[in-house]
C-alpha cells in the first residue's frame, strides 16, 4: 500500500517535536518509517519565538543534511492560539501575532515551516492569516472559538484544515455551527 503522510506529530515514544536535535529528528524518522510513514511533519505545542526559531532551524538543518529524510517539514501548532480553548497548549506561552517576532522565524524557515495552527478570531488572527499565505505556509483553524462567519471569512482568505476538529473547540450548536 501507498505510505502514510503525518501532517501533525509531536513525537512519538521517548520524543517530542518542540525542542529537537538531530539525533531525537533521526530517530523519529527511523521509526515513523517502520510504521508506514514515510512523509511527516514535526508538530510543535505553542512555544516563544526564540524557541520558534530553534526548532526551524534544527529542522532545516536536518533536511539540509539528510535529503533522502521523510521529515517533510514543520508544523507550527500555536502560539497565536485561543487561550479559552487551549487544550494541552501551554498558554504561558500563547500570544498575538506579532510580525515583528516572527520576522526571523518565517526566515529561517523559508520552504521548512509547511503548515501553522492559528485561531482567525483572536488578536491579529486575521493578519497572521495572510502573512501565512503570503509565504506558501498552509493556515490550519484550531484552538479555536471562531463561529461560522469567521471560518467563513478565513476560508476565503485561505485557511485550507482545521487541527483537532471538534476538540479544543466549542461544542456543536445547532444555531452556531462553529
């Protein structure tokens, strides 16, 4: 059968995605291939900049240095989440889209940061929105208290998934779909 593709992995065993080094990204790709993976993206928790960028980094420089990796990039879940609905997100560290924080980071991971978890409805969501279609970054709604008008607008503007569909959400309303 054709091999799985994981757009949202934290880690898996012993590892995180978050704070990696080349040995913790290498050995995720070891085993999520003897699994049937055999294209993943290393899925960070709401984190600070600076933590942001290491990870882009650390990434980057792995795929630089292993170009036959199924490590396919990197998914950004959070910061720029909704702390009513945080889940297992640390809201110490979820904040509003600041461009001039990211500046670095969306540098550093120019063509690595693949896909990036955000809420449209919080602070600066909107504009985060944009800045990621801007750069090929793929919006995913989640974390999120948005109603209907508001994914709406986000899926015109380009929010293409959605990360834990019907968790860390509002409950299903018959009156406000979410």
């Amino acid at each position: 059968s054709p091999g799985f593709i994981d757009i949202h992995v934290h880690g898996l065993f012993a590892d995180r995605a978050g704070d990696l080094d080349s040995s913790d990204l290498k050995e995720m790709c070891g085993r999520l291939a003897r699994h049937g993976v055999t294209g993943f993206l290393a899925t960070t928790v709401s984190s600070p900049p600076p933590m942001l960028l290491k990870t882009a980094k650390a990434v980057k420089n792995f795929i630089k240095d292993n170009p036959d990796t199924n490590l396919l990039g990197i998914h950004f879940e959070g910061p720029f989440v909704n702390p009513r609905v945080s889940g297992a997100q640390n809201r110490n560290y979820i904040c509003p889209f600041s461009p001039s924080a990211m500046k670095d980071v969306f540098s550093e991971g120019k063509g690595i940061i693949k896909a990036m978890t955000f809420a449209p409805e919080v602070k600066n969501g909107m504009r985060l929105l944009k800045a990621l279609t801007d750069r090929g970054i793929k919006p995913f709604i989640g974390h999120s208290t948005a109603g209907y008008r508001e994914v709406e607008a986000a899926a015109g503007k380009g929010a293409t998934h959605v990360t834990h569909l019907f968790n860390a959400m509002p409950a299903f309303h018959h009156r406000e779909p979410g």
